[in-house]
C-alpha cells in the first residue's frame, strides 16, 4: 500500500547511510523525495533508484553548516516538487568528536560538533518551517544521537548536541502543534554499514563500540531498521503522535 502517495519528502544527507535508506523506504510507500547532499553525484544515484520505482525525485546541492546555503536549497526542493509535507533532518555525522572531553579543541571542536550535530537539523526545520505553516500541515523526523538520551563516554560533545535536539523536539512540537505540524525524534547508537560506524571503529574509541556489539540484545540495528522508525512518524496513521522520542539500539539501553 503506498501510504504516503501524494506526499513529498525531504531528506537531508540522502546520498549514503541513513539517509539515503530513509529515502528509499519513503519512496518505497509512495512518497516524491527531494535529496539535500553535498554529494551531487551518489545523490543523483539515489535519485534513479527512486525514479525507477515510479516516484519523482530531485537532487539539491548544499552545505548544512551554513544557514543561507540551507534555505536556497529548501526553496530550490519546493519550486521543483511543488511543496515539502515531510522533513528527514539528518546527515553530517560526527566520529570523529567520539573522544574524551579533554582531548577536545574548543577552537575547532565544539562548534564543529554543533554544527554537525545540531545547527544541521535546526537549519533544515527552520528552513522548511514557513512553508509548511502555510500549508498547515507537515511531519519532522529528526535523527541524532541516543548519547543525548544516556551518558556515553567519549561522547560529552556529541551527547550535549543531542541532548538539546531530544528536548528542542519536545518544544517544538508544542509550539508547532498549531500549524498541524508534528515533531518527533529518534536516537540512535551504532548502526552497521554507514559511514557513521565505519568512521567511528577507525577512532581510539573503538573499543567502546565493541562493548555496544556484545551488550545490544537484539543485535546492532541497521540502516533498515532506521528507515522503519522514521517512515512510522511518517506515515498518516502517526498523525496525532509529535514529540517523541524513539530509540533504535537494539535494546543497548532504555530510557526512564
């Protein structure tokens, strides 16, 4: 059943990983997807994959850390599409600020971090957010870190961002709600085969991520398995959920 038909999905970071498996699984339900990526080239290889599955797809060129470079690709997606009705904000992964606090540099760290982590997704929302209060109606589906939920070692910097992305959905999902606009987030851990994983067992806190891979109950969650949570908040059947928050660990940990 294409449960999404009619519908257009953005998804930033939609070239590789995550992303582009979220892509995939909303076109799959019927969904036109519009890709904001750096990578013109793997995107515009999603996009054929969409297109040969009968769905209208578009590529955007753009740099999530800069607010204007944001906003021109978020007007470019809806003059193409004709309208956004669902947010994926994702992409920019951070292995490499996986250390201890002290080992950080605040002159290239935090803000690099943050902008990763963070002002990437609020810049997508912002962006969007306009429209889809004009058109009273629209989904977001933020994706981070289940370090912003649980304390991780090595992870102080990723899990501050986080953190303020689980309660920054909660906010703005009750501010949102007037728009008919639904916010929602889910959290993840270490997901096999993306860019994310491979790039965070090449770091010295590989070791720490071995210890995820024994502890998870249900085993290490995939791309897949990511894909699934964000076309639940997508689909019309979760219209009256917004400000949740989603765990997708495998049963590494639970929250309270």
């Amino acid at each position: 059943m294409k449960k999404l038909e009619g519908k257009v999905a953005l998804v930033t970071g939609g070239s590789d990983g995550i992303g582009k498996a979220c892509a995939l699984k909303l076109a799959e339900n019927g969904a036109d997807i519009a890709i904001a990526d750096r990578n013109l080239e793997a995107g515009k290889k999603v996009a054929a994959e969409i297109q040969a599955l009968g769905r209208r797809a578009t590529v955007q060129e753009v740099n999530l850390w800069e607010y204007k470079s944001v906003k021109d690709m978020a007007d470019r997606a809806i003059a193409e599409m004709g309208k956004i009705d669902i947010c994926i904000a994702c992409g920019a992964a951070t292995p490499q600020y996986a250390k201890f606090f002290h080992e950080q540099d605040p002159l290239t760290d935090y803000v690099g971090c943050l902008n990763s982590q963070q002002f990437s997704r609020l810049y997508t929302i912002r962006a969007l957010l306009d429209h889809m209060r004009e058109k009273n109606y629209g989904k977001i589906i933020i994706i981070t870190s289940d370090a912003g939920r649980f304390a991780t070692p090595r992870e102080s910097l990723i899990g501050s961002a986080a953190a303020g992305l689980v309660t920054m959905t909660k906010v703005l999902a009750g501010e949102f709600a007037r728009w008919n606009i639904r916010v929602n987030c889910l959290c993840l851990t270490l997901i096999e085969n993306t860019p994310a994983q491979k790039g965070v067992e090449a770091t010295l806190a590989a070791h720490i991520f071995q210890k995820a891979r024994e502890r998870a109950r249900l085993g290490i969650p995939t791309v897949d398995d990511v894909a699934a949570g964000a076309l639940f908040f997508a689909l019309p059947e979760t219209d009256r959920i917004t400000g949740q928050i989603l765990s997708v660990n495998g049963g590494l940990s639970f929250a309270g």
